[in-house]
C-alpha cells in the first residue's frame, strides 16, 4: 500500500512537471529560477529605483521652497486640447473634472491657505471682455491683458493687491500664419511656485 502511494506521488509531480513544461513553452514563458539571478534581478531593480528623477507637485520640474505654492496650468487650444489648472498637486479644473469651458478660465485661490474657493469660465463669444474688466485683471498683475485678442492662448497668475507685473503670465497671439492648429495657436503651459501670501 506504501509503494502505491509512494509511486501515485510520483506519477502526480511527474505530471504537474510536465504540464508546467508544456504551458510554459507554449506561452514561452520564460524561467530563470537561479538564485543568483533572483538577488541580482533584486539589485538591478532597487538600482533603477534610486536613479528615476523624483516627482514634484503637479508634475513641475523642481520643489518649490517653503511657503510657496506649486502650480502648473495650461490653455487650451480649439477642442483639441482643454486647459488644465493644478495647485498643489490637486487639478483644480479639467476637462476630466468638467469645470472647463470656452473663453477665460479662472480658478480663485486664497492666497494664504491654497484653498479653492471658486472656479468659473467666461465665454468671450458673448464680450464679456469689457474694458472694466481688463483693468480689473491688469490690477491682478496681468501685462497682456488689454491686447488680448480672439482666440489668442493666454495663461496669467496674479494677486490682489501686487505692486508690479506678474512674473507668471505667457501669451501667444492668434495668427494664420503661425498657429498650430486650424485656427488656434498653440497650447501655453506655465510652471512655477507662488510665494504665500503674508500679513
């Protein structure tokens, strides 16, 4: 009775083998079961780890220092491509978050705490653009705000009460001649780090 069990065993690792053999040529599966290549594998891999660039706050391409708020955004360009306004490492609007739209996107950040409190789109087809509301956005800081024209690509960060220009304003005009897409040049992207608001 011993040896029959004994040569069932057998006979059942024998056939586990074999199928594994068959699967794995089959689906050319391929082993290396060393255990040197197992702890060599293992250093290779922590090895790449400590070599990939570290990641910041929304993607931008160094740390921002204390007391200072990381954000990227960018316009967008036709219905190609949606703007995108992230601070902080949160997307405060998206076309995923469909709080985008045509026209002027605004995200209203207090300045102290980074938090949200309103995102909104103005749609320029209607002129909401008046001359009022240029001078209110030069007031933020913004230089090309009163040559803005249709369908330029614009991104601006600015704050209430800033004494000179914004540092974080890009502009590219709509031309013919020189746009990227049919009737719309192309997207703008900005980076950097706000300093918090202090008093």
């Amino acid at each position: 009775m011993r040896v029959a069990g004994a040569a069932k065993l057998v006979v059942a690792v024998a056939v586990f083998l074999l199928t594994f053999y068959v699967i794995s040529q089959v689906f050319e599966i391929k082993m290396d079961a060393s255990l040197g290549n197992l702890f060599a594998r293992s250093a290779l891999d922590s090895a790449i780890r400590s070599t990939k660039p570290p990641r910041y706050k929304c993607g931008i391409s160094k740390a921002c220092p204390e007391k200072h708020f990381a954000f990227k955004m960018s316009s967008g360009a036709a219905n190609v491509v949606g703007p995108k306004i992230c601070l902080e490492d949160s997307v405060l609007m998206s076309g995923v978050k469909n709080n985008v739209g045509r026209g002027i996107n605004v995200a209203l950040v207090n300045g102290k705490t980074g938090e949200v409190i309103d995102t909104k789109y103005f749609d320029m087809w209607g002129g909401v653009l008046t001359d009022e509301a240029r001078r209110l956005i030069a007031e933020l800081g913004s230089t090309s705000i009163t040559s803005l024209g249709f369908r330029d690509n614009w991104v601006f960060c600015g704050g209430k009460g800033i004494k000179t220009k914004s540092p974080f304003e890009q502009h590219i005009k709509n031309n013919k001649d020189t746009n990227k897409y049919e009737g719309w040049p192309e997207v703008v992207e900005m980076e950097g780090c706000i300093p918090q608001k202090q008093d």
